[in-house]
C-alpha cells in the first residue's frame, strides 16, 4: 500500500521532489543521494533537486511548482520505521522524527510554503536510519534502499 501512495503521488504534475541529507554524513545523504538518482528524469512537469541540508532556500523551486506538489526525501530516526525502510510521514510528525539541523522546523517551513504558494501540496518521505556517521559512505543497507526507491519513483514517473 506504501508503495501505490508514493506513486500516486508520483503520478501528480507539476512535481518537485527536493532531497535532502548531508553528503558527508552517511546514511543521512540518502534523500539528498535519491534526488541526485532522479534528476535525469526531470522533465514533462517533474523536477528532482538535490538540496543538501539547505532546504530552507528552496522557496524558489517551490514557487516554481505553484498549484503543483512538493515531495521532500529525508532520513528520518523513528524507532518505529527499521533501518532502510521507508514511509510517508505527516507534517504533524515531522519534528519528533527528523533529526534536523535546520534553522527552521520542517513543520513550520512546510505550512509557510503552504501559505506562499496556493494549492501548493506537500509530502514528506522519511527513510529509516541508525547512523550518521562523519565521511562515510551510505551503508549496504541504505544502498539497497536507493537503488529499490530509484526503481521505484522511476517507474512510476513512467518513460522519458
């Protein structure tokens, strides 16, 4: 069932999905990792933008996408979503699951953008990790998981 939402939500134009994550963290590069995957396949009213852990400036694209949907890729530390699992998380959620290090709570940026862009929805995809740790690569595990995701959202994206 997981995977008919997020592809649903997939199927939605105009689509901006935004990863996040920090390259030189490990596992928590995999939203940033996912969104690198997919920007070939932007194109036809979708757009993937890997955006590091500067989501607080992606205000522009999200103008961009006016009336369309916005899908923001994390790794998430929720006890209750195994390693390299993946769920849709509601924004009421976000704070108690994500292990930010931005400025401004996800929560929060999530309803502004709401307010700056009418129509404007909003998804967040949470990926399961343990570990962020300094200068290491994603872990076999999260590996998996990218590569299984990337099929994913590419399929459901449909032929470029």
């Amino acid at each position: 069932m997981r995977g008919a939402a997020l592809s649903d939500i997939l199927r939605v134009r105009p689509l901006l999905l935004l990863g996040m994550g920090n390259p030189l963290r490990g596992d928590d590069a995999i939203g940033h990792a996912l969104a690198e995957a997919l920007e070939p396949e932007s194109g036809d009213g979708f757009r993937a933008r890997a955006v590091g852990v500067s989501i607080e400036n992606a205000l522009r694209w999200v103008r961009e996408e006016s009336g369309g949907t916005v899908l923001v890729a994390d790794a998430v530390f929720d006890e209750a979503l195994p390693e390299g699992e993946w769920a849709l998380y509601p924004a009421e959620r976000l704070d108690s699951v994500c292990h930010t290090a931005h400025s401004v709570p996800l929560s929060l940026l999530f309803s502004f953008w709401k307010n700056e862009v009418p129509g404007l929805g909003v998804h967040f995809l949470g990926i399961g990790i343990r570990s962020s740790e300094e200068l290491a690569p994603l872990s076999p595990r999260l590996q998996k998981t990218l590569e299984s995701l990337t099929a994913l959202c590419r399929a459901a994206l449909g032929p470029r």
